[in-house]
C-alpha cells in the first residue's frame, strides 16, 4: 500500500494514520507501518463471509489520514 500511494513510511508513523476498513463489523485487515504492507487480523472464512455466492469478494477501503 505505502508503495502503490508512495507514501513515505517515515512520516505515515509520525504524522498520518493509515488503516483499512472493511464492510461489516470485523476488521480483517491492518496496515503493518514497518513494511507498508496490508496483512490480515484473523483467518477469513470463505463460507462465513459469503455463503452460498459464487463470487467472494471482500470490500475494503484504505483511509489515510492527513495530507497527501
């Protein structure tokens, strides 16, 4: 994510929070601000999130706060 937005890692610790929301209540996702990298929270369970959809699709935004 850092990389894709070029974001200065650096500075997303000092002055910028950055982090992805999802639809519904459980946060699957977290930014690592060492690597820039999105990493999951918790297992996704295909079955759970989706049920009986022939396409699973996990929606998610990421927010960063302050200036780009």
């Amino acid at each position: 994510v850092a990389k894709d937005l070029a974001l200065d890692l650096t500075a997303i610790r000092e002055d910028r929070g950055v982090r992805p929301v999802c639809e519904g209540r459980t946060e699957y996702l977290a930014f690592n601000g060492k690597t820039g990298h999105l990493v999951t929270t918790e297992r996704i369970d295909r079955e759970q999130l989706c049920r009986l959809a022939e396409k699973c699709v996990l929606r998610c935004e990421v927010i960063v706060e302050g200036e780009m």
